[in-house]
C-alpha cells in the first residue's frame, strides 16, 4: 500500500495529466507534423515527467518543464526520420545495373556465402561491393564509425574468400549481385 505523500503525488501528478495533455500533445503535433505521433510523444513526455515527478513538482514551472520534455522528444523523432530518410536515399540513388546471361551459379554460391555472415560484416561488405557505397556513406548507413567499416568490411571479405575458396572473392561478390541486382538476400 501506498503511503499518504504517495497518494498526494499520484493525485497531483493526475491533475496535471488531465490539465495538461491535450496542450502537450498539440505541441508535439505542431513541431513534427504528424497527428499520429503527436499523441504517443505526449504519452511518453507524461511518463518521463511521472517518473521524476518529485523533482517535477518542486519546479517553478511544471508545465514549461513538460513542454522543454516534449520538445527534446520532438527533436530526437525529427532527427532519426532525417537518418532514416538519408539511409533509404543511399539505397534508391543507385541506379539499378542488369547483366544478360548472369552466372547463375556464381550468383547462388555468393548469395549462400553472404547469407552465412553475421549481419553486420553482411551489411558491410553488401552496401561496399554491391552498392558502391563510399566507406562514409556505408557507416552513415548503418550508423556505426567509419573504422568500423572498414573492420567489418575486410573481416567480412576475408571470411568470403575462405567460403567462397578463391582470392578473387571481392570481383565475384560484386559481379554476382551487380547481375542480379540483389543485396545478398536471406535474414529479411
């Protein structure tokens, strides 16, 4: 059971819910445009504040604390469907390559072998060969540094050319998803 400052601050903490939450969720609506996740922004700003309500109440001003909360929300949602536009815009900007009479063959070996990679070397060594993505352009991608890439990429290419049993790994990975204008496939 709940003791009295318990009860006092869920009852106040109410109050300020129902006073406050149309208005929060306007503004949200207001800064990202989107009537859908204006609501759930709220939501989450109105639980972030219930989780430091003590220090929340004992503020000058609740309301404007909850609206800086809202805010700081908006721009974090604003700022990854920025990522993720940019990550889809690398993607779609390549112009598709199709080759007549593909190695089938080579193709299915290369698509079998990546499949066998964990993602992240995967990930790299696809958007690199596949893509011709600029090491900076591969890590903005997948949001990891650009050492990163560069890690992954030749750990992934060395493990390529163990599977596939030939140095020439890099030019048949490339050549093979260049032909069937895939991105390795599996793991979807």
């Amino acid at each position: 059971m709940g003791t009295a400052v318990d009860d006092a601050a869920s009852v106040e903490f109410h109050a300020f819910f129902e006073r406050h939450y149309a208005e929060l969720s306007r503004l949200a609506h207001l800064l990202t445009g989107e009537a859908d996740a204006a609501d759930d922004l709220a939501a989450d700003a109105l639980l972030a504040l219930w989780n430091r309500w003590d220090r929340v109440r004992a503020a000058d001003h609740p309301a404007a604390y909850a609206r800086g909360v809202v805010a700081n929300l908006a721009r974090t949602r604003i700022r990854s469907a920025v990522r993720e536009r940019r990550r889809v815009a690398l993607f779609w900007s390549q112009r598709e390559e199709k080759t007549e009479n593909p190695d089938v063959a080579g193709v299915v070996d290369v698509q079998d072998a990546l499949r066998r990679l964990p993602f992240r070397k995967r990930a790299c060594v696809v958007l690199r060969h596949a893509f011709d993505l600029s090491e900076k352009d591969t890590a903005l991608t997948l949001g990891v540094s650009v050492g990163t890439v560069k890690s992954q990429t030749s750990k992934g290419m060395a493990e390529l050319q163990r599977l596939l049993g030939t140095q020439a790994a890099p030019q048949k990975v490339h050549a093979a998803m260049a032909r069937t204008g895939e991105a390795g496939g599996g793991d979807r």
